[in-house]
C-alpha cells in the first residue's frame, strides 16, 4: 500500500518520448491507424476486430470476452510480471474501442443477469433493485481496468473507428461532430484518460493515382473531437507516421522545457518522482492489519475497541470482517489499515483507573450514597457532566476524583 504524507507532496517532471503515455488515435477505416501504430516500439495488439490481416509479424492476442482483457490487464501490470513483459512489449495497442464496450457490457449484463445494460434488475422477491444501474456498473468496470493500464508505464493506443454525435452550441444551434464510435461512457472514459486524441483523415490519391499518407489531427476543432494535454504540440501532422508521432512529442517536450525553464527527464526519471514506496500485496495488508488489531482487543475479556469495529464497519459494513475481506477489496482494507494506524492504542493505565471509578459507583449506588459520588465528580467536571465523558488526555483529573471516591469507604 502506498503511504501518503501530505507534508512530503511529488513533484510532477515532464518526460521525453512516448514511454508511459497514452493515446486514443481514430478515424475512418483504412487511414493506417493500426499499422502506425504497430511501428512504435514493441507492440502487442489486443484484437477485438480483424484488422492484423495485411500486417505481419505483430505479437497479439484475440479478445473475445471482456475476462480475456482483464486477465490481460492484471497480468501484464502485476509487479511480479513487469520487468519481463517490458522486455516483451512497450506499446499495447487495443483495437478497437467499439468492441471493447460490447464486450464490457456483455459482461455486466451475464454478471447482473439483465438482458441489456438499460433494463432494470428484479430481486429474487420480484421487487426492482433501485440501486442498480446499468451504464455506471458498465462505466466503473471500464474505467476500472483503464486507469489500471494507463498507469502501468507502457504506451497504451487506443484505436477507434469513426463515428458522429450531435452536440447543441452556446447559440442553441444543433451541430454534428465526428467522434469516436461506441459506447458514449467508454468513448468518454478513454477520451479523459488519456494524453493525446488524434484524428486521423485521409487525403486522397496524387495526380499519379497513388495513395497519400493520412494526416494526424491533435487539436479540438467543431468539426471532430481531438486534443492533448501538451500546450507545444502542433495541431496536427501532414504525414501520420510513428516516426513523425513520437518527434512531435518530444519537440513539444522541448519546447515547454525552453519556455518553462525546467529540465525534462526520462521516463524512467520521471517514473521515480511518481513511487510512493513498495505496494503491499493482498496477503501483506491483511497480515499487518490483524498486526495492528492486537493492540485494540482485551483477549481476557473478549472485547474489541469500539472505534475499530466503527472503522471496519466503515468500509467493509455492518458485519463485515477483514478475515473474510477478498482480494476485489483492496482499497477498502487499505483504508482501514490507514486508520488503524492513527488511532491511539488503548491507555491500560486510564482504562483501570476508569474501572476502578466505575467499581466505586456501583458500590455506591447500592448503598443509596449516589449522591456523595456526584458531588466528587461534579466538583471536578462542572454541573451535568459525567467521567464518560473524560478521555486519555485526562487522566489526571480521573486520578483525582479517584482518589477522592476510596477515601468515602
């Protein structure tokens, strides 16, 4: 687990090349979108769709199921695997993101057992779940996994085939834009996370009936969706290549550096300003919460601190149990590690001495001297407040009132 100290803030460095980064490039059929981008570095290809058959000698793997991907994704970001699969592959390339919604929505529909992702979901008492919804259980599935692979450190294209949205100005006036194909919340899941949306438009033959290499469009215009999020990058390029991609980049690198007055760094470099210490694995953050735990349960009496069991129910809810907590729960046991570790361990000291008073007030109130209790209390507390209320910081005063209580006997 990632600790986080919010005196000891990262700084973020600006990184050459296109190692770590990722793009969403899309147009129309044939504009050169995947071999392109097969010419960038160590490519693997994920094929949701036949597009390989006039390329060759290109790594892939066909997806034809939403779990295919996911193994995929947890596979070649587990830390244990990293270091080989970077020998193996440095540009995942998925191909394409049409398929890719309708695959995960096919998924979310045999999870929930609903027909389409729109349909509302019946309980087994024949009453309509409200809680369920369709497009976000679809939406956090895929950008769950996304976000996983964008910051895995690879460069990740995403390919898109080219489709249309209408869209409603400042004037009320309705326009058509061209946009990626697919699913609205994929399409806008990919568009948000990644550095670079890239219109590829095709230009035609020469007077000698030959093909002209498409162009690369980078920059938001009404007419399609593009964009990226360096300020120096040109707003598009004459000749899509990877070679032309990758020089852009690290021109406008440059250029940023110039006007900037910082020093650009290399992935790697960059990759260092982003560690924030050693991930614990699943099996580690249960060990060391059951760890912490220790301090807060009295064995002899079988009791557990209350503020525990109200951080585990927190997260985990009621009834819930770090023990039976799995691997999908991460992020809550993380949570709950983290404020485990801020609370203060039980003071044996002021939990005896808190007995002890207690002890004496019973014995009192049997006696009907409950009154000579309240008078000691009251003198150190005010009117109207009780030892409850007094916390480890306050020990000293529940010494006192102690002391004052053995000497009624």
């Amino acid at each position: 687990m990632a600790e986080l100290d919010i005196f000891k803030p990262q700084v973020s460095r600006v990184a050459y090349g296109l190692e770590g980064k990722s793009l969403c490039i899309w147009g129309p059929n044939r504009t050169g979108k995947t071999s392109v981008s097969c010419r960038l570095p160590k490519p693997v290809v994920l094929c949701m769709e036949d597009g390989l058959n006039a390329i060759n000698g290109v790594p892939f793997f066909k997806i034809l199921e939403w779990s295919t991907f996911v193994k995929f994704v947890k596979q070649i970001t587990d830390p244990a695997n990293l270091e080989k699969a970077k020998e193996m592959y440095q540009t995942i390339i998925i191909d394409q993101i049409e398929s890719m919604a309708d695959l995960c929505a096919q998924y979310i529909c045999t999870k929930f057992g609903v027909k389409s992702i729109g349909e509302q979901l019946v309980r087994a008492d024949g009453k309509i779940d409200g809680r369920f919804n369709g497009y976000r259980e679809l939406d956090n599935e895929n950008r769950k996994w996304l976000r996983r692979l964008v910051l895995s450190g690879f460069t990740v294209i995403y390919l898109g085939h080219e489709g249309s949205r209408e869209f409603t100005d400042e004037q009320g006036n309705k326009y058509t834009k061209l946009c990626p194909r697919g699913d609205r919340r994929i399409v806008d899941a990919v568009c948000d996370a990644v550095d670079i949306i890239g219109y590829v438009a095709p230009n035609g033959m020469d007077e000698n009936g030959r093909e002209i290499k498409s162009s690369l469009y980078m920059v938001n215009t009404k007419r399609f969706l593009a964009g990226s999020r360096f300020d120096y990058l040109p707003p598009y390029l004459p000749v899509f290549s990877a070679e032309a991609l990758t020089k852009a980049v690290n021109d406008a690198v440059q250029k940023q550096e110039e006007a900037e007055g910082f020093h650009a760094v290399s992935f790697e470099e960059q990759k260092i300003t982003k560690d924030t210490g050693p991930e614990m694995t699943y099996t580690e953050l249960k060990e060391s919460i059951q760890h912490v735990l220790r301090a807060f349960v009295n064995e002899e009496k079988g009791t557990v601190d209350p503020r525990v069991t109200a951080i585990i129910e927190e997260y985990l809810g009621k009834d819930g149990k770090v023990s039976a907590a799995t691997p999908e729960q991460m992020e809550q046991l993380e949570m709950i590690y983290f404020d485990l570790k801020r609370l203060e361990a039980p003071d044996e000291e002021y939990e005896k001495v808190r007995q002890n008073i207690f002890e004496i007030a019973k014995r009192l109130n049997e006696e009907s001297r409950m009154e000579e209790y309240r008078k000691i209390v009251s003198a150190h507390l005010g009117e109207g407040h009780g030892v409850n209320e007094l916390t480890p910081n306050q020990k000293d005063v529940m010494k006192k009132i102690l002391e004052e209580l053995r000497k009624l006997h």
